[in-house]
C-alpha cells in the first residue's frame, strides 16, 4: 500500500503538501513514482476524476529535502501563483542543521553556476570575472539571509529566508561558507543520516491566487535529525 499524502492545505485551487525526505518532486521517467504522481492519484480518488489529472508544481523541493510543496489545481492558478515566485513575493523559511558553530545571524551573497554534467552547483565568480565553460550554465546571483535558532556541540540549527530561488541554493552556499547541512554528503557534510538531509521547508507565506488572501502553510519538523528543532543553545 502507497503511502498517503502529509496534505497540510486544500481547496479547488490549491493543493499543499509536506513532502517526505527520499521522494522526488516531480520529473522523473514514466512509471516512476514522484509527489506528483503521487498527488495526481490522490485527486484522482478523492475526486473521482476520470482521464488526465491536471495539476502544477509551483515550489519544488530536492529529493532528500522535506518539508511544504504548492501544487495548483488549475492552469490560471498556476500562473498566478509563478508570478508571485518571479515577483519574489513569496516567502520561504527553511530549517537546517549544519556542521559547525555560524554566528547569531547573517547574510549569505554569492554567485552559482550549475554543472549539469556532474548533476551539482557551484559558488563561483561574478560573470563579468570569468568565462564559463560549456557544462556549466550562466551564473545566477544567489542571496539568503540566515539566523542560528540554538547549537549543540557544533551542529548549528538555523532558520533560512531565501531571497532568491537557486538550484541547491541552501545545500551549496552553506558547505562553500564552511557549514555543510548534516547529511548532505554531496555538499562535503561528514555526519550520517539515515534518511535525507538536515534541510526542511518549514514554512511558506503566499497570496491566494483566487481569494488573494495571505496564507502561511507550515509544515512539522522531522524527528531524526541530530539536533532537536527546539534543543541546545544560542
């Protein structure tokens, strides 16, 4: 039996999830199972919706990384709802726990390049001060502003606003400031988790794009991670 979804918000516009850690959020080969699937099936039941489901992902999240998913119902709510995400009036926190000891707050300027050929990004020049070379793509300005929530030993917990919206935006200028995310070996974290990564979408505030309402959707913090969301200390 398939797992249900973690629906944290619904109406006939919306559709708002808690996506689990280890589940890809939308693009994988035909048969293969991704939240979208997952979602176009639940509809499917719910409603008992005959044909092709039609629903769109409007906040993506990385595979190994948990937490609030916006998918719209309908076309015209989805192209609302893009706009809002170009426009940069949506806001998202994020939780991490990291390698390291990070100072009470701070803010985190850089420029990425995605390297599609070794499927990663990377913290490089600004694009007036290199030539980049043909695996990689145009670099992009990638902003985030960070604050710590409590320390143990040295894992840091910190809450993340993004600015902008980069590919592996957290993963990478976290490990390039010397603080990987606990788990994410693919960013250099040396600690082990069992499943995911430190990472979670925690909270995400966003105009209603039929009502035009402001809604916060929150999504539970995991359990296993290495540091509790309420633990430690400044």
């Amino acid at each position: 039996m398939k797992p249900e979804l973690d629906i944290l918000y619904e109406d006939n516009h919306l559709l708002v999830v808690n996506k689990p850690v280890r589940l890809a959020t939308m693009g994988l080969p035909a048969g293969e199972e991704t939240l979208l699937t997952r979602a176009k099936e639940y509809i499917a039941r719910r409603y008992n919706k005959p044909g092709n489901v039609y629903l769109g992902v409007v906040s993506r999240l990385d595979t190994p990384v948990s937490g609030v998913v916006v998918i719209a119902r309908t076309s015209k709510a989805a192209d609302r709802l893009n706009r809002q995400f170009r426009d940069h009036t949506v806001e998202k926190i994020y939780i991490a726990a990291v390698e390291g000891v990070t100072p009470p707050q701070g803010t985190l300027r850089d420029w990425m390049e995605e390297d599609s050929h070794h499927r990663k990004c990377y913290v490089t020049l600004h694009p007036e001060n290199y030539r980049p070379n043909t695996q990689t793509s145009p670099a992009k300005e990638a902003v985030l502003h960070y604050r710590r929530l409590s320390r143990q030993g040295d894992i840091s917990l910190l809450e993340i606003r993004l600015e902008t919206g980069r590919k592996h935006q957290i993963r990478v200028q976290l490990s390039h400031a010397g603080w990987p995310i606990a788990g994410d070996w693919k960013y250099k974290s040396r600690i082990k988790m069992d499943q995911g990564i430190a990472l979670h979408a925690r909270r995400l505030t966003l105009e209603h794009p039929v009502t035009h309402e402001r809604m916060t959707f929150t999504a539970p913090m995991p359990k296993n991670w290495p540091i509790a969301a309420s633990g430690g200390r400044q």
